[in-house]
C-alpha cells in the first residue's frame, strides 16, 4: 500500500543498473518510497483544510515540481561523460 510507484520490478531494475557502491542507497529509497506513499494523502489532505479547496492545483503542482527537480537531477548526476 505504501510502496507508490516503486515496485519490485523496479527494485530489481536498480539493483542490476547499480554500482556495488551505490546499491547501499537501495534500502533508503525503498524507505522513502514507503513513506512517500503512506504520508502522502494526509498530509495533501490537511493542506487542503488548511489553504482551502482553491489551492488544490498549487498543492498538487509543488510534489510535482519536486519529483521533476529530483529526476532531472538524477539524469544529470547519471549521466556518462564529461559534465556540461
């Protein structure tokens, strides 16, 4: 229930994609992704009560801006070659 969009496939996914060194991380992703997913409705929920009905779009588009800074980040931190 808590797992959001990470599954097992992707769990899977990331270890093979992952370096010895970076396979660690697996385990605090996997932590985040559970509690992503079970904090999420309630606490979108209370910044509903609390900003009003209004403010849905805004508090919809914040985890969404954040989730595209996350990715293009790790596109950016994965990428191979030299730096731009």
């Amino acid at each position: 229930m808590g797992w959001a969009a990470f599954s097992d496939f992707d769990e899977t996914y990331l270890a093979h994609a992952a370096t010895p060194g970076q396979r660690a991380h697996l385990t605090a992703l996997e932590a985040a992704s559970m509690i992503g997913g079970v904090a999420a409705g309630p606490v979108l929920g209370k910044g509903i009560e609390l900003a009003g009905v209004d403010a849905v779009p805004v508090l919809l588009a914040l985890p969404t801006a954040g989730c595209l800074a996350a990715t293009w980040w790790l596109i950016r931190a994965t990428r191979e070659g030299p730096s731009s």
